[in-house]
C-alpha cells in the first residue's frame, strides 16, 4: 500500500440551472492539487498550503475538518500530513471547500485501503463543507467525488444518484473576481415561490434527466432553465444578462449561475461552441473593469484523480 | 386501408405522487372501448353510447370535441361514426374523459392513414379534455396515447417525453364510489409554496426519472412521494391516511392520489404484492359505507390498442 498520494481534486459546478441544491456536475480543467502522506506520529496535521493564505490548524480548514472526520471514524493508527496546492479560489462559486474537503477523505480512504464508500467519503467531506458554508450540503461534494452530473436526492439519509453524462458535453466558466457575500446570496432567495413556477421547475428536472440518460442534446437545451432562483440571484452578478444573451447566441444549450456565484457556466456539445462561449463571456466582461478569469473544460466523469 | 376500426382506449394515473401536473401512466385493465367507422356523409356524428348517460352533440361530447378538432385539420373527403361503450366512470380520476378524446382522435387519425405524430394527437385530445375539465391539460393523454410513463414537459409548445417502463411495475387502484367537485380539489391547492418543500419535490422528479432509466425499484419507493399537493388533497378523501398507511404495509412502493381523485392508485413490483394492495384497500373501505371498486392491472407500454 502507498505511503503518499497526490491527487487532483476537481472544481464543480452546483445548482444546475433548474436543479438548484440537487444537481451538479465535476469540470476536469480546475482543480486543486493535494498530497497526503501516511506517517507513524498519530493526527491530522496540513503541513503546507500554496496559493491562498488558509489556516493551518487542521480544525479551522476545510481539508482539516473533513479529514479529522474521517479519521475519527477509521481511527488507525497511524496520521497523515496535507499538503494543500489550492488553486481554485475560495468564494469563486466552483466549489472550492468542495474540493479540499473532499479530496482530503478520498486521499485517506485511498491510503487505507479504501474501507468507505463514496457515500460514506460524502457524509466525511460535508463535516468540512460545514465549516465554510454553516450548512450541511452535498451538491459540490457529490460532483467531486462521483465525477459526471450528480443528483443530491435527500441529505438525511444521504443518498446521491451518479447520473449519465452525455459524451459531448464542455463547460465554459467566468468566474469574475468580486466577492458575494453567502448572506447576501441566501438573503435574495424567497421563502414561498408560487406552485405554477414549482411545477415547471420539477418538469424540468425531470426532463434533464431523462436528456442525461437519453443524450438528448435539444431537450437538454430546453430543460436547463431555471425560472425560480436565476430572477433573484443574478442582480448580484453584474451584465449576467448581457453575459447570458451573448453566451446563448454562441448555440451553447445554457448559461446560468454556477453555485451561489460569482462564476457562471456555459455547457455546449462540442468544445468548439464551449470555445465561442468563453470568447463570448470574455467579449462580455472586457470593458467591464471587473477581473475576471474564463475556463473551458470537459465534463469529468471520474471525478476526483490520482496523479502519483 | 380499414373502414372501421375498434379500440381499447385505457384509463390512465395523472399527478403520479411527486409529478403533479406532469407525470402520468396508463393502465391496461380498465379503459373504454370505441368503434370508429369511415362514412361517406362528411362530418362527426356520435351515433351510440353505452354504459353512460353522456350527450350526442358532438360539440359537447368529450369524443366529440376532439374528434371535430383533428377533422377540422385534416379535412378528409369523408366522414366519421363513433361508438362509445364507456366503462370509466367519468370524475372516477382516472382520466375518463382521457380515454374518449384520445380514444377518438387516435381511432381517426389510423383510419386515414396516421398522417399525424403523437404529439398532434395530444394537441386535437387536449381540445376534447378541456370540454370536461375547463382547461388544457395533457396528462391523462399522453400515457393513453404513448403508454407507459409520460412526462409533459411543457403544455406550450406541447413537448412530451415517453418514459421507460421497469418490467415487473403493477398498478392497484380503488375507486370510491364519491364525487369531488373539480372546484373543491382546486380549492384546497395552494397558490405558493415553500421554496424548501419545492426542492424535496424536484429531487424526488429527477429520482424517480432516474429509477425508471435504470428499474431501481428501491430509488422508485423513495421517490414517489408527494410533500405538497396530497398533504391538502387527502383531506376530500375518505380515510386517505388509513387506506396509505394499510396499503404501504404490503410492500407497496407507493400509495397516491390518481388525478384528483376520488381514486388511490398504488404501483408495486410484481402481481403478487398489486393484489396484496388491493386486499388492503378493500379492508380499509369494507366497514366505510361508500361503495367502492378496486382493480389491478399491469402498466400497459402500448396505450390505446386495436382490438379488431
């Protein structure tokens, strides 16, 4: 058995269009790096982060927290040191908790053996997710760890459906560089929708489901719409409409905000269209004066990777 | 090419537990049967109706609406008689008048040679639907024209999706003997709901399309389960709560409100547990005092059938 382990934990996109706090999918060209190596002196301990200035103590970091969750429940004996290449930045909305909390319980599970299963390395990562967001949720974790489109069917009792991935499929990103704060985002959501706009949005659930399992590129088109959370929450991303009509006329089969933003995503069939839609996000945002930062990536259907 | 043609048109679930207003599927035991004959003298005439007071005119009779709507279109050089041998019970709630106006315009549309798709069958029954129920709605005729599972993605522009079936999925259904004003079961429904109970309603869509991709019959009893309409709806049903909670015990997946009601349907795995649901539902109403029926019957893939 390996004594060291690095792997890529990939950056994922969360409330699908419709599927808002049930569906994700993983991206293949953003991800953190980490390394976790086995050692005799017992304990969780992060012995190095680049990139963002994180803490180190394992119980206020993400990684930390998820890993100590896990551990507890193996207790072997035995402890493991983190290091902690981060490269998606925190708040960017492509799960980036995700993504160290996540890659911290596959790397140890990897290392021992692999006594858990993925729903089980779930349950461990949410304990870290915690920790950023003050909420338990599995909707980047799931991504992360599956790979291809997830679907977060209940939290209590955990039990996450690994989804069809049509073989086409690219995503686009814009992850502009401002900051939106959880509170705000949560603040803009209504409590109380009206039912006729709840019913469109479980026909379209149901329909992009049935266009992952069938391939079926126009009905995925036509049920990646989201008609409840996108009207509340794009006020908090400046020229998403602007970014959304440019995006649409590229043939991408939708542009919406990818988690709780700032960074919204295009999926194409083909990278070509997924190429246009990034030229089209950058065309966007070029006189804007915000930061920003684009990706095209495949959809990753394996989800987390060893790399050595 | 046949002058005259006999059908078995099939009653049908609509609102199937966590699919309110877009998932459906058809029945196989129960349905009505119409003869439909190429006559020279152009025009739709009902020229009998059996087992049902129902009216003649054309233009007020369910079959006749829908009839008159797909003959307007096609415009043959010819004309169409239609018997009616009703055997649903119209406000039984399982898609009576479904049955008639699909029934009708499927029986049509062979007769001349099928010059329209299914979709547009759906579009000249829903004409015949809205007769009985003051709207447009398709739920009941797609399973009848499509079979199996449906799911009616959207109304405008008219998109329907068939969904695969799992072989061994049983339907019990009881009627109770009761009317239920359409009005009342509007009533009860309510305008807006929490955005919370709306995001467990869409999990459950997205499952359940998923379990039907892949015969996951566990996945299928987790997800058929409606936390917003029954909970309002239950209450215009007789004993609703005894009848579930009786039903349930059996091993049946679920236990829901078909249509609006008055009628319950389960949906079970295999025959043997489909009768075991239907003993529990006569148990449940043998001391109520309402006169019931109870039936069982296998999903039925095809929809409306020719019988001669």
């Amino acid at each position: 058995m390996n004594s060291e382990i690095k792997i890529f934990s990939p950056a994922t996109v969360a409330n699908v269009a419709c599927g808002f706090d049930v569906l994700g999918f993983c991206l293949d060209t953003i991800g953190d790096y980490m390394t976790v190596r086995k050692v005799d002196d017992k304990g969780i301990r992060i012995t190095n982060i680049k990139g963002f200035d994180l803490p180190f103590a394992p119980e206020k970091n993400v990684a930390g927290v998820a890993a100590l969750s896990i551990y507890r429940q193996l207790a072997p004996n035995c402890g493991f040191d983190i290091e902690i290449d981060k490269r998606i930045k925190p708040g960017s909305g492509i799960g980036s908790s995700g993504a160290s909390a996540s890659g911290a319980v596959y790397a140890i599970n990897k290392l021992l053996g692999e006594p858990l299963d993925k729903t089980q390395l779930i349950h461990h990562a949410m304990q870290g997710e915690a920790l950023a967001s003050k909420s338990l949720h599995a909707d980047n974790l799931a991504p992360a760890i599956y790979g291809g489109f997830t679907l977060v069917k209940s939290i209590n009792p955990l039990q996450i459906l690994s989804l069809p991935t049509p073989k086409d499929l690219f995503a686009t990103i814009i992850h502009p560089q401002i900051e939106i704060k959880t509170a705000d985002s949560r603040a803009v959501l209504p409590k109380n929708i009206p039912l006729s706009d709840a019913i469109i949005q479980w026909a379209n659930v149901g329909s992009l489901v049935h266009a992952l399992h069938s391939s079926d590129y126009n009905l995925l088109q036509s049920s990646l719409n989201d008609v409840i959370i996108e009207p509340h929450r794009k006020q908090l991303i400046p020229h998403f409409d602007a970014l959304k009509s440019n995006v649409l006329k590229t043939g991408a089969l939708t542009c919406a905000i990818s988690g709780s933003g700032p960074s919204v995503f295009a999926l194409s069939k083909g990278e070509n269209t997924a190429k246009l839609a990034q030229e089209a996000m950058q065309t966007t945002y070029a006189n804007s004066g915000i930061d920003f930062e684009t990706y095209v990536s495949k959809i990753n259907v394996e989800g987390i990777k060893i790399v050595e």
